[in-house]
C-alpha cells in the first residue's frame, strides 16, 4: 500500500473491482484472500498516487439513484416451461432476450468449470442459457467493466446484471448516466467464496466416491419453489442426479441459507435497503400466496422492483403476469430486500476449518450444530409442496 492511496477498510470492501478497473497504470490487481474473497492489491512500483482508485470506489463514494422513481409487482413469465427453468418467475431471461432482439449484449454469471462464478457476455439467445438460474457464489468481475464501457461507447444496448455492489461498482466507474444501459441487480442475501464452494465439492467427491459434473443451486424437478440442489456426477462410469431437498443434507446450501459463509461486507451491506441503485431488482416474491391467495403460482413467483423510468419500459414490453404490488408486501417475508443480516458469531470459525482442516471437519461441525433438527428436516423435504402451502394458508387463516 502507498502512503497516500487508502482504500475501503477490508471489512466494507465488497471486491466490485471498480479500483482495478479504472487505474490506467495496472497497479491494482484483485487478488484472493486466505477464505478466496477477492480484494484490491496495490503494486506499490506501479501507482502514481493519482487517487483515481479513491474517487471510483463506491463504498467510499457512495453511488446514488437521484431519480426518485420506484413501482413493484410481483411478476412471473407467460411461457411455464420457461418459468421452470428459471430460479424464480422467469423475468430475467425476458428482459434479457428484449436486449437481445435489439442487437444488444447481456453480461451476467456463469457457472464455469463446474465451481467458479465468473462475468461473462452473451449475445445470442442459446449462450444466454449460460447466465439462467442463480448461484451462490461470489463472481469474478475481470475485465467486464471495461468491455460494458466499449460496448456503450459504440452504442450497443447492454444489460448488466449482478448483485447490488457490483451494479453499484459498474455505475462508479462508468461515472455517468447511458440511455443504452439497462442494469439489473438482484434481491441479495449475501455471497460465499469460490473457495470454500470449491473445497465442499471436493469434500463431496471423496465422501461418495463420485465426480460431479454439475451444480444446480435451484432446481424445480422437485418442487416449483426451486429450494433444491441438483447434482449431477459420475459414479463410475455411469451419469446420476442427486436432489438436496432440505438444507440439513449437505453443509454448504445449509451455511449459505442461514449466512454462516457470507464475504464480510455482505452483513454491513450498504444496498440492502429500499433505494435501489439499478434500473431493475429483481428477487423471489415469497409468500405472496398469504398476502394474495387469489393468485396461483406453479413455478414460482419474482419481485420485481422498478427503479427508474427506463427500467420502466423495458418492463413494460416484456410478456408476463404482472400484479401491482408495494414494499410492504415485497419485505413481508423477504427482509433481504431492506437489510442485512447479523454477523453470525460461528462464521470465522466455519471458515477457518474448510481453509486449514477441509471438508470432514466442516461437515463434522455443521452436525453437530444440526443435531436433531435434521430429522424436522426431512421431514419437510418429504412433504409435498402442495400440501405444506395448504397447512401454511390454514394457520395463515386462523391468525
């Protein structure tokens, strides 16, 4: 570090890449911590002192909406084989194929040698296939600010889409409004390292003597809500699918779940709050059956909250159920919306066996926590869905 150039503290910093992105001296590379978080190194014999990484960074120069504009609905596509693919309603493939079809270029995550998230640009409507569904994983950002900037310069229609802060990092180092520019960030609970994503699959490879070829976050084969893991591996030579139905049954959906393997930024997270920074924020509507149960949903259901006037109309021309809704029914039961959530006190401990003791002693710990409750569970995972929404809107009801 120079004596003149200081960056956001490590625990604020969220690893946007902005700093890196903007120094024309590539003085600043993005390098992994000892838990796989990446975070801005400064090459001291390379910077200038221009204090171009300072005035970029977003945490330190907080990036506001000044538009003052905001509509939300909960949504979900008109086309239920696609809505099935999705993690939730379907609407990002929409807005993302209106871009498309105007000659544009999406950016959003991939899934990249089956366990590390990374940015990426598609332009056809099969790669964009590549960005569907969630992951819970920190993406590697690379050169993308950069590539986005280019694009827009040449007037190509660009949608962007990632979590808050690296739409907030994006719009930083940008430093002004493009009418060509659609960013949609997403509902976010928090982001686990590659790292320890890494070291979970191959803790699961060595406990069931398999190689698994690939990780689905949401999978709705079993149920329409999409809370389940799929994993398909090979068991010799022969190719299987496993479903995780409930959290209990592997450590990492159920740390990632409860926000015990979150980057540290994630439980002091300046963009989890109502005044979104993107055109678009999209997120699962859940328990929009209590609050509107004359509303069917089979595959699930998205919250979509419109941010700007542009974001607007881009909603506007897309196919899907829309029902008018407001913040109150978006947060009721979906409070990663406006907040974060509390730095759990087992985190560091979690982390610090995956790093120095790997797989076996997570799992042994993550047990041990779990104990009985594994059996509840279970239980939960067998019961179909149907009928839990059932029980669910009889208590609702009694209430």
């Amino acid at each position: 570090m120079t004596d003149k150039v200081k960056l956001a503290d490590l625990i604020k910093c969220t690893g946007c890449t902005a700093c890196a992105s903007i120094c024309k001296h590539n003085a600043i590379a993005m390098t992994e911590n000892e838990d796989g978080f990446e975070y801005p190194k400064i090459d001291i014999d390379k910077c200038i002192n221009c204090g171009a990484c300072v005035r970029v960074c977003p945490i330190i120069n907080p990036v506001l909406n000044d538009e003052k504009y905001q509509k939300i609905f909960a949504a979900v596509g008109c086309n239920s084989n696609e809505v099935k693919k999705s993690s939730s309603g379907g609407i990002f493939p929409l807005l993302a194929k209106e871009v498309l079809l105007q000659g544009g270029k999406v950016y959003g995550c991939r899934i990249l040698n089956g366990d590390r998230a990374v940015h990426t640009v598609v332009e056809t409507e099969e790669e964009l296939e590549l960005l569907r569904g969630s992951k819970y994983i920190q993406s590697s950002i690379g050169r993308v600010f950069q590539q986005v900037e280019e694009d827009l310069s040449h007037n190509k229609k660009v949608l962007f889409s990632g979590t808050p802060c690296q739409a907030a990092g994006l719009k930083a180092y940008l430093k002004r409004e493009y009418s060509n520019l659609l960013i949609v960030d997403l509902v976010c609970h928090g982001v686990p390292s590659y790292k320890f994503f890494k070291e979970y699959i191959c803790w699961l490879e060595k406990k069931k003597n398999v190689k698994v070829l690939a990780y689905d976050f949401r999978d709705k084969t079993k149920t329409d809500l999409g809370c389940v893991a799929k994993i398909r591996y090979l068991k010799g030579k022969k190719e299987k699918i496993r479903f995780s139905k409930y959290s209990s049954d592997f450590y990492y959906y159920y740390y990632y779940m409860l926000g015990k393997i979150y980057r540290k930024s994630c439980y002091f997270c300046p963009y989890a709050n109502a005044n979104r920074i993107s055109d678009i924020t999209l997120g699962d509507f859940w328990g929009i059956t209590h609050i509107h149960p004359e509303i069917s949903i089979d595959n699930g259901m998205s919250v979509v909250m419109i941010n700007s006037i542009k974001g607007q109309k881009y909603f506007d021309k897309i196919e899907a159920y829309k029902y008018p809704s407001n913040l109150e029914e978006a947060v009721a039961y979906n409070k990663s919306i406006i907040s974060s959530i509390n730095y759990p006190k087992e985190r560091d401990e979690i982390l610090r066996l995956s790093r120095e003791c790997g797989g076996d002693a997570v799992e042994k710990f993550f047990r041990k926590e779990v104990g009985t409750k594994q059996l509840i569970y279970c239980l939960k995972g067998i019961v179909p869905i149907k009928v839990k929404r059932k029980i669910k809107s009889i208590f609702h009801w009694r209430k």
